[in-house]
C-alpha cells in the first residue's frame, strides 16, 4: 500500500476519534515529506532508531522544524556502544554510566530517548539521566562516533 493512502487510513480513524493523535515509525525525511504533503493531520511524532552511530541528524532537525517530537527508540542497543572510550570518559566526569550519557545525549538534542530495561535501578538512573544537559564539547565527542557505515 502506499505510504499516502496508508496515511489517508490512519487520518479516518483520527477523523473518527479512535485516535487522539498520529505518529509514524522508522521513516525517512522523503517518506515523511509525503506524509506532510498528501496528509491534513500533521505527525505528532516520529520514532526511529536513534544512538551516536546513527544520529540521523537531519530527520531531528525536519521534524523539529516542523514541530514534531522525535522519540529514539533502541538508544543504547549498538552492538559496543557502551565500550566506547568517550561515552566512559564523560560518564565518570559525570556520575553517569555510559547509558546515561547516551540518554542524556538525546534529551540534550531534544529528543525523547526510550531505552528498555528489566532492572528498575537501571530505569531509575534512565531517568535521572534525563535530565542532564551534557555541554557543547561533550555533545562534538559523541558526535564523532557517527558511523555512516552502521548497520544493524
């Protein structure tokens, strides 16, 4: 099926009042230009992949442009994200763990990081790390580590 009328679907059941609110998932700027130029009822969100390797940087400016939240799903799963030497190193100068400075990467960029877990110290410390704005320096360390060659 096409992605407009895919689109044209889910606004009937917006229409409807079986949906408070739209989204879509795991899109590219092209696909969500056709969703915002075929659609009447504007994403209020847009979840993909999200971590250091790949930022997609330019879909979160889109959408922030245009005011839709981006939520990154599978923040921390990048197979030795975690190991990287700069996410320990701003990590310790921190009192954060490497996820948290993940996550705090994110918030910092606006963007609503929803990493999973099972242990609740860990979503705990998820949270607080929230709520960390990590500097401008810190934020060009992480970028570094995009990967344009990432592949899951």
């Amino acid at each position: 099926m096409p992605l407009a009328r895919a689109w044209e679907n889910l606004e009937t059941l917006y229409e409807q009042g079986l949906a408070h609110t739209l989204g879509a998932c795991n899109v590219s700027t092209a696909q969500l230009e056709t969703v915002l130029a075929t659609g009447t009822v504007r994403p209020a969100l847009v979840q993909v992949e999200r971590h250091p390797y790949q930022p997609q940087s330019d879909l979160v400016t889109f959408c922030h442009d245009r005011g839709i939240r981006v939520v990154a799903h599978s923040p921390l799963s990048a197979p030795g994200l975690l190991d990287e030497p700069v996410l320990s190193d701003i990590a310790q100068s921190r009192g954060l763990s490497p996820a948290g400075v993940v996550v705090a990467w994110n918030a910092t960029q606006g963007v609503v990081p929803i990493p999973s877990s099972t242990k609740s110290a860990h979503v705990v410390s998820n949270l607080a790390a929230a709520g960390e704005r990590l500097s401008e320096a810190e934020m060009a360390r992480i970028d570094a580590l995009r990967d344009p060659t990432f592949e899951r």
